[in-house]
C-alpha cells in the first residue's frame, strides 16, 4: 500500500476518532506509564495521557502513527517532539506547530506523528510524545510492542 494511501487512512480514522473522543473516553484505566506536566505557567490546556500502543510482528517493517489528544485552548503555538523511539525510525518530524485555539472540554485529536519502524526484535520499545507552549509541557507515554503478531 502507498504511503499516501496510508496517511489517507490514518486521516480518516483519526476523524472517527476525533469525533467520538471525550475527557471519559481519553482518560486511562490501565495507563502503564502517566504523562506528566513540568513546572510552569498553569497551562490551559491538556494533553490526555493515555498510553498509545502499537502491537507489531516482530522482525518486519512496520508504519503507524500516535496521535496526541488535546483539550482546552492555548493562544501560543504548540510545539511537538516524539523521543525514544527505536533506532532506524523515520518520522513526520519535526511536527508543524499547531497553531493557537480552543478544543473546549473535548479531547480531539491534534498532535499527529506518523513512523516508519524498522524491522523490531522482539519486545517492548517505550517513547514519549512531548508538547510544550514554551510555558508548559506535557507527556504522552507510547509503547512499541514487537511479538508474534499484529495487534495488543
């Protein structure tokens, strides 16, 4: 498959996405690792700190994307960074900065990052997804899984 045809995919099913998540449906149950917020000025906005995970057969290739979920308003460019993610990994970065608005109380999909994985050994692969307004940041955990077969 086409790597357009790939982002086309991944756009569409982002807006499915963005138009059945809310603050309930973002927040964790089961979050194995929290994102967290530094020192700064009170943002106004947050970044659900759900952890998105990708299950991959391990030893082929592999693209995907994470998507960073926002609610609030913020009235200074929000900046994006992804690190840990494994050796070889091409990805959309640097991000656009995501101009100044208000998602109001929902949390909609807005920080989208697509990668091309390497071939994986087998096993787990932490990252984390950083957005910052130069005032606040705040952390997205991510996990690669590479197993036996598609799918977590």
């Amino acid at each position: 498959m086409s790597r357009t045809v790939r982002l086309m995919l991944a756009v569409a099913t982002g807006l499915a996405l963005m138009v059945t998540a809310s603050p309930a449906a973002a927040a964790p149950a089961d979050t194995a690792a929290s994102g967290s917020v530094t020192a700064g000025a009170a943002a106004t906005w947050d970044l659900s700190d759900y952890q998105q995970k990708a299950c991959i057969p391990a030893n082929a290739p592999y693209w995907t994307y994470f998507v960073g979920f926002i609610a609030g308003s913020w009235s200074t460019p929000l900046q994006v960074d992804v690190q840990g993610l494994p050796e070889g990994t091409v990805t959309s970065l640097p991000h656009p900065p995501i101009a100044p608005r208000d998602n109001g109380d929902r949390y909609i999909g807005t920080a989208w990052v697509s990668v091309d994985l390497p071939p994986l050994d087998y096993g787990d692969y932490p990252a984390v997804m950083t957005v910052t307004d130069g005032s606040s940041t705040q952390t997205m955990p991510i996990l690669i899984r590479a197993q036996e077969r598609w799918g977590c």
